[in-house]
C-alpha cells in the first residue's frame, strides 16, 4: 500500500513535458519544434523575461519529445521512466531488429524537409532608399486545427499498427548459411507502410492532414538593401506530418522610374544646363528620393558629359552611418541655331 503511494506520489509531482510546452499529447513534430522556439525565446536567459529554470524544463522536454523512441518511453512511464530505462537485456519487449530499422526510419524522416517557398517583393529605389515594412499575406498549407495533423477526427481514431508497432516496415529475418543470417525489411502489410490505423476521418480535412491556410508576414525593408537580396523567415513555409516544414523567403525586386539609377552604393542622375550656362557656370537644385534638395553648383567652363559628384548623397549602406555619393552627369542643351549677331560674337571672341 505504502509503495503505491509513494508512486503515485511520484507521478503527481512529475513534470509534464507536453504542458511544459503547451502542447497535447497528439502533438506532430512540427507543432513541437513551433512551441519549443517560440517559447525557448521567450524564456532565454539573455531576455529581459528569461528563466533559467523554465528555460531548461523546455529544453528538456523538447529534448524528449522530439526524439521518437524517447517519447515512446515516456508515454508509456512518464519521466521516471526516462530516468530509468530498462536495462534487462531484451526484456520488455525490446527487438534489436525492430530498434535498429524504427531508429533508421527515423533518422531518414528527421532528414525530409519541404522546399522553401520563394516570393518576389516588389519595391521601389525609394523604399530601399528610405527603408520600409510591408505587410504581406502568404497562403500556406498548414497543419489541420482540428486533428493537429494525424488524419484522425479523435485522438482515439489513430493508433500504432499493432503488427509494425508504427513504424510502417516490417522485418523478416531469413537464414541463408549456417550461421549466416539476412535481414530483410518490407513495408508492413496489414497499414499499408503508414505506421497507423485509422479509424474515423477527421472531419475538417477529410483525413488529408493538412488544410489551407493564411498568415500575415511583416517584411521590413532596411535602408540600403540591394536588388536580388533574400529576406528569410525560416519555418514559415507549408507544413507536412513529418517533415520539417520550409522557408518562405523573399527576393527583391526593383521597379518603377525615377531621375536616378543605383551604381551599388552611389545614385547616378543628370542635370541639363545651356550653353551659357556650361560657359559661364550655374546652380541647380536635385530633389532627391526622401524629398529634401540636393544643390549642385559649379563656375567656370564645364564640359559636356562632365561628372560632379556630390559626397554623401547616395544610397545607405547598410550597417553603418554614411551612405554612398551622387553622380551627376552634365548634359548641355545646344542651340538649335545661331543669329547672325550670335555667329559673329563667337568668331570675334573664340
């Protein structure tokens, strides 16, 4: 009486790895790796709203959970039972073959990732000059809210196939020599390699699993960002019951028109000046991406195609406080045509 006290003593004050990280029992790997993160972030102890305690208890039971053989244990004893695994040989059950093909399977299913989903931003120069966020609103195939992913309408619809034990492979053990044996692994027959029996459909996705979906992506532009850049929100991308899910990364693309084309860091425009003012000198006001005006002055001759550059009036760049220059280029506006008085002043005086 006395030792079934003390263990469910035990038990009560056990902690629950699945409420550790406000999730259910059914909870697919996916949905595991999203809690762990989200809350691992929160609890870091670098945080203003760390907890080195609560931080390891996530650890831990994502440190189990995540791991399928682990939390196998674990859902047939709890955490007493991970503190203390059989050591009894092969006793409890245990197939070394079984082991051997359930961990290889996997080990190729925590390999299987989905693609990353690839989207153009479109910007203008003004964005990348100013820097902006966008709000953008990706579709996605996501886990089923209601089955969480299992196919199953309840919890009790979906169950380990009691042949493969789910692992969806069977072993068949073969001896073709004296003391030489083959093992040779099929999938299972009796669930169709899918490691579960289904029972009734879950209502919502009709057993797909997966449903469609929205969320809102905030996309910030930083000043100074160039054209092609990639811009990654890693698992965003659309989600499958035992796959990592992918990225959703956003390219940028440059469109529109202005009075300026980006060479890197520095603008490059052009201004038009008449003759006399290419003879005798001029001054010349540039609005520039964000509004404020940018004079250009120069005296004397100025030849046709001249550069000025103006410092510190490009693009930002990133990382750091300056920015690139302005190019000007001089473009002069010729004459269609001289007077007579005009022809004879130039021949007087060049």
């Amino acid at each position: 009486m006395l030792v079934c006290l003390l263990l469910l003593l035990g038990n009560a004050l056990a902690r629950n790895y699945y409420e550790i990280l406000g999730v259910t029992k059914t909870a697919t790997a996916s949905e595991l790796k999203k809690a762990y993160r989200s809350l691992s972030l929160k609890y870091h102890p670098d945080k203003p709203s760390g907890d080195k305690k609560k931080y390891e208890e996530i650890n831990k039971a994502y440190e189990v959970l995540s791991d399928d053989k682990q939390r196998r244990i674990y859902d047939q004893g709890g955490e007493e039972a991970i503190k203390n695994p059989n050591r009894n040989g092969f006793g409890g059950g245990f197939n070394p073959f079984e082991d051997f093909f359930r961990n290889n399977q996997q080990q190729q299913q925590r390999q299987q990732r989905l693609p990353d989903v690839e989207i153009s931003l479109d910007v203008t120069l003004e964005d990348l000059y100013k820097g902006k966020t966008f709000e953008v609103l990706h579709r996605k195939r996501q886990l089923c809210h209601h089955c969480h992913g299992t196919g199953g309408d309840t919890a009790d619809d979906v169950k380990d196939c009691p042949i493969c034990h789910g692992t969806g492979m069977r072993t068949e053990t073969r001896q073709f020599a004296p003391g030489f044996v083959q093992n040779i692994q099929r999938p299972c027959d009796h669930c169709g390699g899918k490691g579960k029996i289904y029972g009734k459909k879950c209502h919502v996705c009709d057993g797909k699993k997966v449903e469609e979906g929205e969320t809102t992506i905030s996309v910030t532009i930083n000043k100074g960002m160039r054209d092609g850049e990639e811009i990654r929100f890693e698992g965003f991308g659309d989600e499958k019951p035992d796959f990592d899910t992918g990225d959703v990364v956003f390219k940028i693309r440059t469109i529109g028109t202005t009075i300026f084309t980006r060479r890197w860091d520095d603008l490059k425009t052009t201004i038009h000046v008449s003759l006399k003012e290419s003879l005798l000198g001029f001054e010349k006001n540039i609005t520039h991406l964000d509004g404020h005006v940018v004079k250009v002055k120069r005296t004397g001759i100025t030849p046709y195609g001249h550069t000025i550059t103006v410092k510190e009036e490009g693009m930002p760049i990133k990382r750091k406080e300056t920015k690139g220059d302005m190019l000007v280029e001089v473009i002069i506006d010729y004459p269609q045509g001289l007077t007579n008085a005009q022809i004879e002043a130039v021949q007087k005086n060049f």
